[in-house]
C-alpha cells in the first residue's frame, strides 16, 4: 500500500505509538497522523495526498510556511528517545547509570585507527583552491580519487568514470537530491519494508517524494527461501497495487547490505530487481554505504557495479558514504555514482547547499588513496572487531533463547521478541520499547523501519566491549522482569557467530 511510513533518525530512533495493522492500511489520506503516533496524546490534522497538512499542525506555528510546519512537526514528533539518551547519556566515569545506545548505527570500535590516520602529516594541507568555491560536484582531484576507489571495492568490470562520481555531504542529501532532481511532488518510490526508516524523511522533505512500501515478512516458505525476503512477484504487487490508487510509482530503492535486515542481494537477485525496473521504467537508487562492513566470511557480498552489463545503466544511481565503513558519521561525506550526466548535473546544482570544505574534500581524497592503510590495518582490524562483538552479542542472545537474523553485514542485528509481547500489537511494541528505555538501554523498535509483524527490534552491536557488556545486561533484566539496572556486568564471551538465513536461537 501507499504509505508514508515511520521514520528512524540517523540518531537513535523513538518507538512510534499505540498503532495497528489495519490501521497502517486504511488510506493513505492518515499518512501524516499515522507517524505522529509516536505521541499518541497530540491532536493531529488530516494529510491529503500529495497537496499537504490541510489544517495547521501546532497552533504556535502561525509563523512557518506549510512546508515549514511540516518539517518542525518530523522533528518535533520522532525526537523522543535521542532527545532523551542525549540528556542522559551514558559514561563510564561521569554517569555509569546513564542511558547505553544500542539504537544507533555507528562504528565505535576503531576511532584509534581513524585518528592516527587522520592526524599525519599528508592530511593537513591548505591551499587558496581549498579555500575557495570548487566544482559543485567536488573538487577533481576527489572525484579521480572516490572514482579509483569504488572500481577497487566494487570491482567494477571497468574503470568507473571521475565526471559520474558527485560528492555531497552524506546519503541523506543523496537521498533528498534524487528525490526532488527524479520526481514530480506527490510521485513515489517503491521500497522493500523493513527498511531503514529516515528515508520517508529524506526523499519527502525537499522533494514531496512518497514512499511505497513493499511489505515483507518473516514466513519462511520452502527450503530456499529465507525471512523477509524481497522477490519480483512482490515487486510486481506492489506496483500494481499503487497503480490501482493512481500514485505514480519512478523508482526503487534498494539497500544492500540491508538496513535493518543485514541481508546480502545475490548477483542473481540484484539483476532480477534491476530487469523488473527497467520493464517498468523506474529508476533504482542503490544505497551500499555498508559494502566494506561485511565481516563474516564466506558471506559474498557483490556490488551493483560489479555486475557485468547493467539492464538500464542510465537510470541505475548508487550511493556510498564513509559514515558506516569507516566510522565517520560526523564527518559527512557521501557520493554518488551514476552514468546519467543529466542526473549527476541535477545533482551538482543542489551541491551548493549540501557540499564539503575543500579542506574535509583534500583529506577524504587522501584516505580513500590510501590502499595500503585500507588493506593492511583499516579494513583487517575493523572487521575482526565487529566479528567479535556480533559474536558476543549473538552468544548473549542465544542464552536468553531469543531467535534473530544473522548474515555477518552491518552493525546490527534484528531480533525477535514476539513471544515477549502480552499481545501482538505495536501498542505492546511500544511499551517494551519504553521499558528497555526506561531501564537505560536505548534499542530501536520494529514499527520505526516500517516491520508489519510487531515485536521485531533492531540492536546494533558496534560499540566498546564495556558498554555492549552493560547494555546486554540491561536487556536481559527487561526481559527477565527484572526493574532495577545491576551494577555489575556479566563476563565478554566471544563465541563464534552463525552466518545463515534462518533465525537462530539457542
């Protein structure tokens, strides 16, 4: 169905209120009261299709435009646990009985290696052309250098082209860029759900892009099938179903590897995806911002550049970013590969609004050069660090006979807590969701990445030995009853990880 679904923040996500199946179904017309649930006491007005708000959203905002309202009302709405995490977060020696994140999806493990390597000699340079306005798309020398770059790692067929690459200041301006450059206001995206949830934000704010979700579940159906898997049949539906209420559907995202899911696309599964967009015309936008956080092997993660002969490559856009694969999430860098010149052109204009210092461009191109740093200690250190800590992670789980998805990608892991639900509603969802808080453990819950089966939470596992140790504790007690936060953590265990499709569960 055509849904504006729920938004997770970058920052850690807030569970959204007391919702339902049917009531995520209705019409398309509650999109907007539909995500402001997350504070279910809030009057909301009606959303009216692609037109916007027809009543004022909060009286004390007489001053804003429409447009302006809208975008106070996101953040005001879908705040509530960052905002609350941040006034008591959690440190070691300053507030042990703070709030432990495991809802954001950061890379906390290797801040040693990145600011030894940030900090020689050949990254700081300034010079008048670093000082001064560049090429909107990103100062050459970047481009040759991001362009070298993701022929290496994407293994690419052939070299990728430095006049494709555009640089802008992360994927959530990709994102809105595309949006607005590919998209008429009221026109739609198809995308795969769960999915990764700030992207209602980002292709709605600027552009008015809409999301269609295809809605996936965990039914595992035959031998070689798999939860939540994305076929063309579902494809297919969902496309006709937003056809069938007139809402003209450009393009597809895909997120490889998946947020929340962590699922790896086979090179069979991307072109079968990719020849469904072209028999429709759409385009696909491609996030791969965690290609280089596949640490499990023998996972096989290809990129959508590897593939030889893409089915439309001018309508195929890919997105890759140094927040997750390096750690980097403040820094914000972004890039865009595509052989569409009018897209990356339309792109580029927008770049003056979402650009880089010439100075953040000059040390990104020196990183990202820097084959023998990347090989030799960055990428061998990084993953054996996100090895060990899924693999705590998943032993903790495992001993508390909770069932999650595992494939050895990304920072994070989607877990089941179903038969910890009273009843199966997001109403309930939300109340574990509050307990977890309420005992100092930020996780982000399933209704937040648009999941139609509540009781599903994502929680990253990216973080310092001492800090996962308390947090898993923390969550232990909320599902064991227990109210209080204990003082002690248990023991770092390092059991080895499962990589495979079924859920696990000890």
């Amino acid at each position: 169905m055509f849904t504006l679904p729920q938004k997770e923040s970058r920052a850690p996500a807030t569970c959204p209120g007391p919702t339902s199946i049917q009531d995520l179904d209705r019409n398309y017309g509650d999109d907007l009261e539909r995500e402001c649930s997350r504070k279910p006491d809030r009057k909301l007005p009606e959303y009216c299709g692609a037109s916007g708000p027809t009543a004022m959203l909060s009286s004390d905002s007489s001053c804003l435009s429409s447009r302006g309202r809208v975008i106070k009302w996101f953040w005001d709405s879908a705040e509530e646990g960052y905002r609350t995490y941040h006034m008591d977060e959690y440190d070691e020696d300053k507030n042990p009985s703070g709030i432990i994140n495991l809802g954001t999806s950061e890379n906390k493990l290797c801040f040693d290696l990145l600011s030894r390597r940030l900090s020689q000699s050949d990254m700081l340079r300034v010079e008048p052309s670093l000082l001064q306005y560049p090429d909107w798309r990103g100062h050459l020398f970047l481009r040759e250098a991001v362009a070298r770059f993701l022929s290496f790692y994407c293994k690419s067929p052939n070299p990728l082209k430095p006049d494709n690459v555009v640089v802008l200041n992360g994927c959530a301006s990709l994102f809105s860029a595309l949006a607005t450059v590919l998209c008429e206001a009221g026109e739609a995206f198809l995308i795969p759900a769960p999915y990764y949830g700030a992207i209602t934000q980002h292709v709605y704010l600027y552009g008015n892009v809409r999301l269609v979700c295809v809605y996936l579940d965990s039914e595992v159906t035959g031998l070689d099938t798999r939860p939540f898997q994305l076929t063309v049949e579902k494809l297919e539906l969902a496309l006709q179903r937003a056809n069938s209420e007139g809402v003209k559907v450009k393009g597809l995202i895909l997120i490889n590897p998946h947020n929340p899911l962590g699922d790896i696309y086979s090179p069979g599964e991307l072109r079968d995806y990719l020849e469904f967009a072209k028999r429709h015309e759409l385009h696909v936008m491609v996030d791969e911002v965690y290609m280089l956080s596949v640490f499990e092997k023998p996972t096989a993660y290809r990129s959508v550049l590897s593939l030889e002969g893409l089915p439309d490559p001018q309508r195929t856009h890919v997105m890759w970013a140094t927040s997750k694969d390096f750690g980097m999430s403040g820094l914000r860098f972004g890039t865009l590969y595509t052989e569409n010149r009018d897209v990356a052109t339309a792109v580029a204009s927008l770049c003056r609004y979402h650009g880089l210092s010439g100075l953040v461009q000059y040390q990104m191109a020196q990183l990202l050069q820097d084959h023998d740093w990347i090989n030799q200690v960055y990428l061998p250190e990084n993953h054996a660090r996100l090895k060990a800590a899924h693999a705590y992670v998943a032993g903790e789980l495992r001993a508390l006979g909770i069932p999650f998805l595992s494939r050895g990608a990304g920072f994070f892991i989607w877990v089941d807590l179903r038969k910890f639900l009273p009843e199966a509603t997001f109403k309930a969802e939300m109340l574990l969701w509050r307990r977890f808080l309420d005992n100092k453990v930020l996780l982000s819950c399933g209704q937040t990445f648009e999941c139609k089966e509540p009781g599903w939470f994502r929680l990253v596992f990216s973080d310092k030995a001492h800090r996962l140790r308390l947090g898993m504790q923390r969550v232990r007690q909320v599902l064991e009853g227990k109210s209080q936060v204990a003082e002690e953590p248990s023991s770092y265990q390092t059991q080895k990880p499962r990589s495979q499709h079924r859920m696990e569960e000890s």
